[in-house]
C-alpha cells in the first residue's frame, strides 16, 4: 500500500518543569531546558490507503492540509506549549507528548478510506519522535 507525506513547519516555545520536584531536581532532569525555549519544528504527516482510481491519488492533499491546519498548525504555532494549550496541562510539552497529541487531533478527521499512518515530529536537526498511533490495546 503506498504511503504519501505532507511536511509542514510550525515554530512554538516550551519549557520542562515538574511542579512536585524542586528547582534543583527540575534542573538535574531538564538542564536549561526549565527555562523557556523555542524550536522551529517539521512535522511529517503520513497518509496511507488504497490509490482512487479516478483521480490516481490516496486522498486530496488540499483536505490533508486543511485538516493539519486547522488542528494543528493554527493551535501550536507560536504557542507557549505547556501554557497555551490546555491539552498539556499535567504532561510534559516534548516531542512524545506532541505527537500524541496531533494524532488525537487529526486522525478522525481524515477521510476513509484513507487513514493517519504516521506523524514525526522534528524538534532539532537531531532529534525527532515518530508515532503509528495507539495499539491494539489503545496505548
């Protein structure tokens, strides 16, 4: 089955803090990153599904982009994560928790019978999180 990416870019400031440990754990755990920071974030979202035979394509990219647009895009760029977006409350704003997150924003979104194969996340030129969505267990 074919898969097609749409790549898309979205800048927002984070920082790590767990409010039951004091500064100097925070710092232990997080380093500089308790202070506020911010990334230029690519974000891969990856579609999979059977080829329409009229119009040669898994799904309309222009429906693609609509949807990550208004329920990602719109949402998180230029966001203060962890203050801004009340999905975060109690979780850290990281790559693994922002995946998760835009899963749950989109994936019931786009049309059968194409469905949400992937997203990766990239936070910096070396480190990025990749996620196929829950289980079957729903984890």
């Amino acid at each position: 089955m074919p898969y097609l990416t749409k790549q898309f870019k979205f800048c927002a400031a984070h920082k790590y803090w767990n409010n039951k440990w004091d500064k100097d754990k925070n710092y232990q755990v997080f380093g500089d990153d308790i202070k506020v920071h911010g990334h230029n974030y690519l974000l891969d979202v990856t579609i999979t599904g059977e080829i329409n035979p009229e119009s040669g394509f898994i799904v309309d990219i222009q429906d693609i982009k609509s949807i990550v647009f208004e329920n990602v895009i719109n949402i998180l760029d230029h966001s203060q994560i962890e203050k801004d977006i009340g999905w975060f409350e109690g979780k850290q704003p990281s790559t693994e928790n922002l995946v998760l997150f835009i899963w749950e924003q989109i994936s019931s979104k786009i049309e059968k019978p194409a469905k949400l194969y992937k997203i990766k996340l990239r936070e910096t030129p070396t480190i990025f999180t990749e996620y196929f969505g829950p289980d079957i267990n729903g984890n």
